[in-house]
C-alpha cells in the first residue's frame, strides 16, 4: 500500500477507531454504573436530607481523589492540570446541578422506589434533557434512530409508572400515593440532573480540557456541599454513629462510581452526547434485573420494557 493510500483511507479509519473505542468506554460505563447502584441500593431506605447527603459524600469521594491525584501528577510532569480558572469555575457550578438534582435526588428516589424502578424512569428524563442541552449549547444534532430510541425510552415512563405503586410498597412498606409519587419525580429530577451534567462533562472533555481537569470540580463539589450539609443535620456523634460496614459499601460504590465516571467522560470525549446516554441506558435492563435479584424487588413486566428499548436503535 502506497503512502497516499494509507492517508487516503486513514481519515475513515480513524473515525471508526474512535467510534469503537468511545463504545467500548460506554458499555464500561454502563457495568460500572450498575454495580454502583446495586452497591447503593444498600444504603437506600432512610429519607432524611442528613443521610441521603452523607450517601452522596462518600460515593462523590474516590472520583475526587482519582481526579486530584491525575492532576498532581501531571503538574509533576511540567504538564498543564486544570483547564483554567474559568472553566473550573463553570464546572463547579454544573456540579452542584450533578450532584444535588442528580445524586440526592437519585438517592432519594432509590430509598422510594427501589433500584428497578428508579433507575429506568432516571435514564428517561436523562436522555431527555441530554439531547436538549446537546442541541442548545453543543449545536450536536440528533439522527433519526437516536429519536426513535429516545422517544421509545421517554414513552416507557408513562408505563413504568404502572409499577410504582409495587415497588414503593416494597421500599415503605404500606406505601402512600405520596410516596409513590415521591418516587417518580425523584426520579426524573435525578435524571435531569445527570442529563445537563452530561451537556457540561461533553462540552469539557470535547475542549482543551482533560478527563481529570473535568471530573476534579465536579466531584469535589459532591464530597464538599453534601457533606457539609450532612455535618449540619446528622451532627458528629451521627456521622460516627454510621455502622462501618454502610461507609465501606458506599466508599466500595464510589469506587465503581469513579470508574464509570471516568469512563462515560472517555466515551463523550468521542461520541456525540445523545449516543453515549443511549448506550449507558444499557444499565437500565442490568439494574432492574439486579434489583429483582438481589433485593426481591416486584418484577413486574412494565419494568422490563425501558431496558428492552434501551438495546433498541442508536
């Protein structure tokens, strides 16, 4: 092959090298995910701010210290840590939409509606709200599969919410509407949450910012704001009251959490955003099954209908 063949051809190559590699980083993100909210579904149950906030804290802390130390190290290296000032600025400022509506809210509507509920109903609004702030502020546009996958994952809420009445009852006991409805705006608040969050982690990684440089802020911000707010209603003697085996499995959930961070932020580093939330909504199916299977959550068949279409066309 001539040297004027190769370049010829190496523009096409490169793009499906780089098509399959940011897929390789979903489905990653996608395992790593799952086993960070089957290792949450742990700690789900209590509904005040005190504990859902200190949940946040611990799962936000690996991410950050994984973060910090990649930017030690470069700074080390005479190489370039943060993107500048005024991006981290605007990251920390998207981390207190990840982390509040996103984290807390997710953590709240876990301990509502249990793991195979809340996490389907998530990616609804998820990949809602992703294409959107796409769209506005990323200018990506969105193919004719993408919509039809999007459209069959939002048109499964209206379903889903058929279950929500079994999966509260499980999570409270004797459920009321309002926990049931608690469990469903939770729910798309998170999703929300995760969806802009994206938007800003996409436009980062897509710049001159690193993988790192992006997650840093918006991981310090879910160890710092939570665990602040965790501190003023739980006091000390609560904190340290906290069986150590709850902390290690949501440290041991942070952990996954880190990995799957930085794996979906390689993935948009590559992929339009739309194409990213569609494969990471491969955890719905994964996660309702692990909710079933491990904490006897109702399986019931309008659960399995988000994680059937999350397959469906991308």
């Amino acid at each position: 092959m001539s040297a004027s063949q190769g370049d010829s051809r190496s523009p096409g190559e490169h793009r499906r090298r780089t098509a399959h590699i940011g897929l390789a980083f979903g489905i990653g993100a996608a395992l790593a995910y799952t086993c960070t909210n089957i290792l949450l579904r742990n700690s789900a149950g209590p509904t005040d701010l005190g504990w859902n906030c200190w949940a946040t804290c611990l799962k936000a802390v690996p991410s950050a210290l994984a973060a910090w130390a990649l930017i030690v190290y470069r700074w080390t290296q005479g190489e370039r840590g943060l993107d500048g000032w005024k991006s981290f600025l605007w990251l920390t400022l998207n981390g207190f939409v990840m982390q509040f509506g996103g984290n807390i809210s997710f953590q709240y509507a876990m301990s509502f509606g249990g793991l195979a509920l809340t996490v389907p109903m998530c990616f609804c609004t998820l990949i809602l709200s992703g294409a959107l702030g796409g769209r506005l502020f990323l200018k990506e546009t969105i193919s004719r599969r993408a919509m039809v996958a999007m459209w069959c994952l939002i048109a499964a809420v209206v379903i889903l919410s058929q279950g929500a009445n079994e999966a509260a009852d499980k999570m409270r006991g004797e459920a009321t509407f309002a926990d049931m409805a608690k469990a469903i705006v939770f729910s798309g608040l998170s999703g929300l949450g995760y969806g802009f969050g994206g938007v800003s982690i996409r436009r980062a990684v897509t710049g001159t910012g690193t993988i790192a440089s992006t997650i840093a802020p918006l991981s310090t911000i879910g160890v710092v704001g939570p665990g602040l707010i965790a501190w003023n209603q739980m006091g000390s003697s609560g904190l340290a009251a906290v069986p150590w085996e709850m902390n290690a499995t949501i440290l041991a959930a942070g952990t996954c959490n880190a990995f799957g961070f930085f794996f979906v932020g390689a993935a948009m580093a590559r992929l339009p955003i739309v194409r990213v939330n569609l494969i990471n909504a491969s955890q719905t199916a994964m996660c309702a099954l692990g909710g079933i299977i491990f904490f006897s959550e109702p399986a019931t068949w309008w659960i399995g209908l988000p994680g059937g279409s999350a397959w469906g066309p991308g």
